[in-house]
C-alpha cells in the first residue's frame, strides 16, 4: 500500500484555512471528492452525497494544531481515515492530505490524488479570493 502526501500553498492564515476547511457547511464548496450536497447531521456524524453515494464523516474534535483528519464511512460499511494538517508555511498555510492506495488499483489511486488536488485547488481559489476581495463582496 502506498500514500502520497497531496498539498497546496495558501496565501492565508493557517487559521483562517483550518476555520473554514473545518466547517462542514463549506465541504460542498470545495470538497468535491467528499461532498456534492449539503451537509445533514446527527450528532457528532456528518451526512454527505458523495461520488461513492451516501457516506457518514466524522472529524477530530476542533484544535489548535490544525488537524483535520476525518473518518469517512463508505455505503460499504468500511471506514476510510483520512489525514488532513494545516500548517503554518512562509507564504501563509499548507495543507497537506495523506492520500492511502488501500485497496485501489493504481489507476484508482492516481485519480484519487488528482481528485484531492482539485479539491485543494479550490480550497485555495475561495480562501485567496476571499483575503483580495473588497468587503461586502
């Protein structure tokens, strides 16, 4: 099995990064390999329409180190854990997520990356929009 540490300069704060990566109600806006609806919960769990239909999320409790890893419950029943760390870096944050081939083939693995590379190209489209734009826009 191998990973692949996918991540993304953002020319913003690691905390504004981790505050809005870290609220489920934006998963939809850039996570498009996890969320591709809005947000349901049930307690601590987190309802998402995914590419791989209905899954259940669930995140580490919110902290200070920037630590996003997540537990993604496939319609299978099998559990994914996903490691996510936002970082502090010279132009402003880092994210960086450990992508796991598990049972993917390799060409399952390498769109795999590539989907969380988009996503974290989005991410960092909306918050580098967000620190340029005038206020009220």
């Amino acid at each position: 099995m191998q990973s692949r540490h996918v991540s993304r300069v953002i020319s913003a704060s690691p905390q504004s990064v981790y505050a809005f990566a870290a609220n489920p109600d934006n998963l939809p806006r850039w996570a498009s390999g996890l969320a591709q609806s809005e947000v349901t919960r049930e307690g601590d769990t987190l309802w998402v329409e995914s590419p791989m239909g209905r899954v259940s999320v669930r995140f580490v409790a919110p902290n200070e180190l920037g630590i996003l890893d997540h537990d993604v419950t496939l319609p299978s029943g099998d559990t994914v854990t996903n490691p996510v760390r936002v970082i502090s870096h010279p132009e402003g944050a880092e994210v960086v997520f450990t992508v796991r081939q598990l049972d993917l083939d390799d060409d399952e693995f390498e769109r795999d990356a590539l989907t969380v590379g988009e996503d974290l190209d989005r991410l960092r489209r909306l918050l580098e929009q967000a620190t340029t734009s005038p206020p009220g826009i």
